[in-house]
C-alpha cells in the first residue's frame, strides 16, 4: 500500500532531513498518530514526491529524511472544472469529489441561478474551497492539488472560455438540453477539457446562449439529471475512461 502523502511548500533532495510541521504536521501526529519508522510520501503539491521515513515525533511536527524524490508526470489532457456555486451544505463536497476524480483546475463561478451567493464574502469562501481541494488531494494521494481560481462572474467565464478554445480546447457545458452526448465529443489530442456544471436551479437561457456563442458545446452528460455536486466528478470518471488520463 502507497505511503500516505503530505504537503511542504518545497521538498528537499535525497538525505535531507524535512521538519512536517503547522496543519500538516498537526494532522500527521495528532490525527493519524504517525510515528518513528513509518514510511511517509512528502510532495509539494505540483508534482514532486520523495519517499522519507519519520525520524522524529512530537504532538504537532514530525521530522523526516528523505529517501528519494521523483517529479510525477501530469496527466492529459488538463481538465479545468468550471462549478456554479452549489448550496452551503454541498460546496465543499463537490471540491473534494472533483479533486478525488481528477480535476487539475476549479473556478467557482456566480450563476444566475445559484442558491448561494458569495459577494462580499468571495475570500473566505475560496479559502475554503483551496483548504478541500489540499485535503483531498491528501487523501487521494495526489502529486498535485488542484488549483483553484478566484470567484468567476459570468463575463469572467466568457472570456475564460474564450482562451481556452483559442488554445485548442474543448469546452462543454453539461446540460439536461444539450442535443449531443458528452461521450461523442473527440478528445483525441485535446491539451485541455473545460467542464461547465450550472446550478441547482440550471442554467438560464441566456446563459445557455452566450456559453455557446463562445464556443462551448452544450452536452448531455448521461441517461439520468445529476446534482451540481456531483456531476463533475462522473464526467472526470468518463474522461478517464476515454483519454489516456486513467
């Protein structure tokens, strides 16, 4: 079974020795009651891994000496995760199964239809959604913690869309309108995948028109109507499936 992973901004090189400490360091003492002699994979969140034992432990910190270190490769092509914002008791869950599914990027964005409204509390809200996405990533041992932008209104997301179709990607917006299925659009040598999921209350009309005047394909996602919450993470599942991401 894989070491479990834990996050320092920068990782040293074989033989150093690495000091696990604040949030990371409280979780892997107290928490998961870590100690000498186990085995611990350190990454800096962007790609790096190094195999380190635990060489000293104490109530909020561990000390480690790396072992070796290797930078994973990133998965292609990119998927970026567009998530109207869902409601308060679902926000979170919806970062954590996206990060758990794959999602390389999330950018929250203020639908016009979305139950939960983050003006003036945008910080505290984005904060939140980066804190799920590192604990996450954490548990899903991943090389690297997705990115997760600033809150989006919906001219931000036009033009969002805009450079990545100017980039060659595709960009779909999962609807229960959409005349064409998800699985049809050709990922063959796409470098990047935008997924657009709407709101509880769906996207409105001129949403719907001004996301396709930019270039999104409108699509159908599958047989059944999914919660915001969830539907990125079942189409991370089909991308996988169907580049060489899994």
């Amino acid at each position: 079974m894989a070491a479990t992973v834990f996050y320092l901004d920068e990782v040293p090189g074989p033989g150093a020795v690495a000091v696990l400490d604040g949030p990371e360091g409280r979780h892997a003492a107290t928490v998961r009651r870590i100690r000498v002699g186990e085995p611990i994979t350190l990454s800096d969140g962007r790609g790096v891994l190094a195999e380190s034992e635990v060489v000293a432990a104490q109530r909020d910190r561990l000390e480690l000496r790396v072992l070796n270190r290797t930078v994973a490769q990133a998965v292609a092509p990119r998927v970026t995760v567009v998530q109207a914002l869902p409601k308060s008791d679902r926000s979170e869950l919806a970062v954590e199964l996206m990060t758990e599914a794959g999602a390389d990027a999330i950018v929250p964005w203020q639908a016009a239809r979305c139950i939960a409204n983050w003006e003036g509390k945008a910080g505290k809200a984005v904060d939140k959604w980066r804190a799920a996405a590192r604990a996450a990533a954490r548990q899903s041992r991943r090389a690297y913690i997705p990115e997760v932008a600033d809150l989006h209104r919906t001219r931000d997301l036009l033009q969002l869309i805009g450079k990545a179709k100017a980039d060659g990607a595709i960009v779909a917006a999962l609807h229960e309108s959409g005349a064409g299925r998800f699985t049809e659009l050709s990922f063959a040598d796409v470098p990047e995948v935008v997924l657009i999921v709407g709101p509880e209350g769906g996207l409105d009309d001129s949403e719907l028109s001004a996301l396709s005047e930019a270039g999104a394909d409108i699509v159908l996602l599958g047989p059944t109507v999914l919660r915001t919450s969830t539907a990125a993470a079942v189409a991370l599942g089909a991308l996988g499936a169907m580049t060489p991401r899994w």
